[in-house]
C-alpha cells in the first residue's frame, strides 16, 4: 500500500516488530516503518477495539500509539528507528500489574 | 430580543447542580428551563474527580453528614433511573472507598475525624482503620510509604462527565428546555414572576433557581439573596487507559470505568486561575506514585484545573429568597456526591413543596463571621 519516495536513501536500520525482523531506513519515524512494512493496524482501541493506523505522522492524532522498547502507547511517528528496537503492535488495553512483573 | 419565553421553573446554571434539579423538577412535571453561559464560563462540573463520598464529610455539622449519607443511599436508583431514562451508563460503583494515609499522624487524624462523626450521628456511619496490611488485602498495590487507610464502606465514584449528558437528555426528554449560550445580566420581579434578561433573550418564569456555581456571587443580590462563594483550584491528571488494577475508588487515586486513572487532587487559593501549575501537578502525581507505585511507569495523557465553588465553612447555601419569593439560591462544592438527593428531595422543594429537614442550618447569613476553613 504504502511504498518509500527514495527508495535507496538512509542506511538499513533492523528492528523487531511483534517479534519478527523488519528492515526500515535510518532517519525515518517507527510509524513510517510500520506502514512500509505493512504492519497495520498499529493498534485496536481500548474501549470500542477498532482497528487504527497512523493519521497525521506528525505528533497531534496519538492514533499510532503503539509500545516501543517496553513503553506502550509511545507516538509511533515521533521515534526515529534505531537498530534493535523492539516494537509491539497493541491489540489490548494496557495492563499494568503484568508489567510489575516483568 | 425575543419576548419573554415562559416556564414554571427557570434554572440558572448548567452544570451538575444546576441539571440535577432542572431534571428533578422536569420529572416532578414542571415545564424547566436551564440556562447555561457557555463555555467561556468556569465550568466546575466539567473538572470534576467524580467522587459519590460520604466518609469525613460533616464534621460539626451533623445535618451536612446526614444530608449527605442521604444522597449517597439514594445513587443507586438515581443512576439506574437515569441509565433506563437515557440508555447511558454513568459507571457508577459504590463498593466502598479508601483514604489513604502515608504517615501515622494522618491515619490517627482519620480516626478522631470519623469517629466524632459517628458520635455525633444516630444512625449508622460504618467505617473501619486499616494498617498496611489490611490495606492491602482489599487494595493490592499499594505502596510500602502507605501506613494505613480509613475505608468508608458507603463511598464510590461515578463518571461526572457521563452524568451530566445524561442529566441534560433526560431533561430534553421530558420536555424541558435547555438554553445554552445564556449569560444572565438581569432578573426582574414583576407581579410575582421572574423576567430573566440575557445576553441573547429573555426568560420569563414563575421561579427561578439559581445554580451557577461561582456566577452566584452576582446573580444572588439580584433576587435578595447572598451567595458569598469563592474559588478554589483543584487539579487533575489522568493517565492513559489501563486494565482495571484498582476496583476501590481512593480519595486522591480513582480507575475510571474505562481504565483512565485519575490522580488528584489540590486545594489552592489562587482566584479565578483554572490554569495547571506544573509544580502542582509534580506534587500530585508523585504522592500518587507513593500510594501506587505501578503508576509510575504510566503515561500521563492529560492534565486540567477547575475552580471548586466554596463557602467559607466549605458548607451549602440553599435558601429561598424572602424579598423575592418563588427565587431560590442553591450552591454546594460536592454537586456529584449530592446529585441525587439534589434531584430529588431538593427539587421538591423548590418545585413548591416542603424543605427537607437536613437543609434548614444552610443559609447565607452564617457565613458573615466564618473564617475560611475549606472543610469537607
């Protein structure tokens, strides 16, 4: 759906979403990963559990929320990728008392 | 201008107070009329912490706990009424609520604050102290700097937000009117009726209630009254949605029923500023760390002030005007706590019938000489 402008530019940068290995480019944002990557829904909402993808890729719809190196609902358009990050799509509410756990 | 538009009853005031009992005179088959300013006006039912809490509250002032414990026990069918009026759920729960306490002189405070209440009662007023670990058992969580907590058992919470829009349906439903963008700059008493001029029309009414919170200061000389009410900021911040962790609401710390965690609460003395103040809100969120520590890793999503509408003794005026009858002032700092009794007994009242007996100590006149305490 979604294919890069300049293909060739910014070196390969290899994150992890939900576990698996994406190759995005250095200098573009996780959402921007995401959607080349195909990798939408980024997230289904707490309350009505509706799909959502990035709106505005630029820090104002908190619709691309998704968890980033073990921080949920960080602005997925607001991180620039960085080698080995670990990325998960959210598909529930936060649970927090799991993450004491951890 | 258009002419006057009548009704039996005009409220002024569109907030919790206000839509409580235009809804309990609309479903007692008065025609209402509410008046709200607008968004411009401080809007104090909007920046609410939600709170149905009973545990603390009247001490010295019996009849201000009786009054309360009354509104409290009438919630359930209030909430339930207005859920089947409108099909909205209020995600009220009242299982019970904690205050907790994060020294050993506050958890002895407690105890001498509730148990003069109870004795100076002579119905129930069930509460228990807890230490940590009893704490705990009921409000997992918590964290080691929580010494104890006094857990009143008729305590709860409620969306504020929630029951607002459901106070304003229900009232569009049964015919009342709501007027919005309604400043009031006059109201006139002629041949017993009111004639409420605003900026954008008038009014006309046989009644005329006045519920608007801080506005009251104004509109109260207008029909022979005194409403000496005052600000004060409380602020707010609520983190993003979480998994239900914290089934009890607390007195600073409450789960909203759609996993938002709220965390209040200040009291300050600073006018007509409904700004936040970021050292403020830094003392609020890590006292709540202190009594949750799981909240500190959570991401807070928003943040608010609001202005409490207070009396010097932080106690209700509801009082009819002698000069002006059929004129009535109505104002409280606990408009959710109160909302039930508030659509009911009260509008009663003011709909022309007998006053409850819990009330009759509220009047303006007890306030020229009260120091400024903001009790509960």
């Amino acid at each position: 759906m979604f294919k890069r402008l300049t293909p060739t530019e910014g070196a390969p940068v290899d994150v992890e979403v939900d576990g698996e290995r994406v190759t995005a480019r250095a200098g573009e944002s996780v959402a921007a990963a995401l959607l080349n990557a195909g990798r939408v829904p980024l997230r289904h909402t707490p309350i009505s559990g509706a799909p959502r993808a990035p709106v505005c890729m630029m820090g104002v719809c908190f619709e691309c929320l998704v968890e980033i190196d073990g921080m949920p609902n960080v602005q997925a358009c607001m991180v620039p990728v960085r080698r080995g990050m670990r990325i998960r799509t959210q598909h529930e509410t936060r649970r927090v008392e799991v993450d004491d756990a951890r | 201008m258009s002419m006057a538009d009548e009704a039996d009853v005009i409220v002024i005031g569109g907030g919790i107070v206000g839509a409580s009992l235009a809804y309990g005179l609309a479903r007692r088959g008065r025609s209402v009329c509410l008046l709200d300013e607008g968004d411009d006006a401080f809007r104090a039912a909007r920046g609410n912490f939600g709170l149905v809490w009973v545990q603390g509250k009247g001490a010295g002032t019996p009849q201000y706990a009786r009054w309360t414990l009354r509104s409290a026990a009438a919630w359930p069918a209030f909430a339930s009424e207005l859920t089947a009026e409108t099909g909205i759920d209020l995600e009220l729960s009242q299982p019970g609520g904690f205050h907790l306490c994060l020294s050993d002189a506050e958890l002895a405070g407690r105890q001498v604050l509730l148990s003069g209440l109870r004795d100076s009662l002579d119905v129930d007023y069930p509460f228990e102290l807890l230490d940590h670990s009893a704490t705990a058992r009921l409000c997992p969580h918590i964290g080691r700097d929580v010494v104890g907590a006094s857990f009143g058992q008729l305590d709860g919470h409620v969306s504020p937000l929630r029951l607002l829009r459901a106070l304003l349906q229900a009232l569009s439903q049964r015919g009342g009117r709501l007027a919005t963008g309604q400043k009031v700059t006059a109201i006139a008493h002629r041949a017993g009726a009111f004639d409420v001029t605003t900026e954008s029309g008038r009014f006309g009414a046989a009644r005329v209630v006045l519920a608007a919170g801080l506005g009251n200061r104004e509109l109260a000389p207008m029909v022979g009254l005194e409403a000496p009410v005052v600000p004060n900021r409380g602020e707010i911040l609520v983190s993003e949605r979480l998994q239900p962790f914290l089934h009890h609401p607390t007195a600073h710390v409450r789960q909203t029923g759609e996993g938002g965690v709220q965390l209040g609460d200040s009291k300050e003395d600073v006018g007509y500023d409904d700004r936040t103040a970021r050292a403020e809100l830094a003392r609020i969120a890590s006292r709540a760390v202190r009594m949750f520590p799981l909240l500190g890793r959570v991401n807070v999503v928003r943040a608010w002030g609001a202005l409490r509408v207070m009396t010097a003794d932080g106690l209700p005026i509801y009082e009819a005007s002698t000069s002006h009858p059929g004129a009535f002032v109505v104002t409280c700092h606990s408009g959710i706590t109160l909302a039930a009794v508030h659509a009911d007994a009260l509008a009663q009242w003011l709909g022309g019938g007998t006053q409850p007996a819990e009330i009759a100590p509220f009047l303006a006149a007890r306030l020229e000489h009260v120091q400024a305490t903001h009790s509960h």
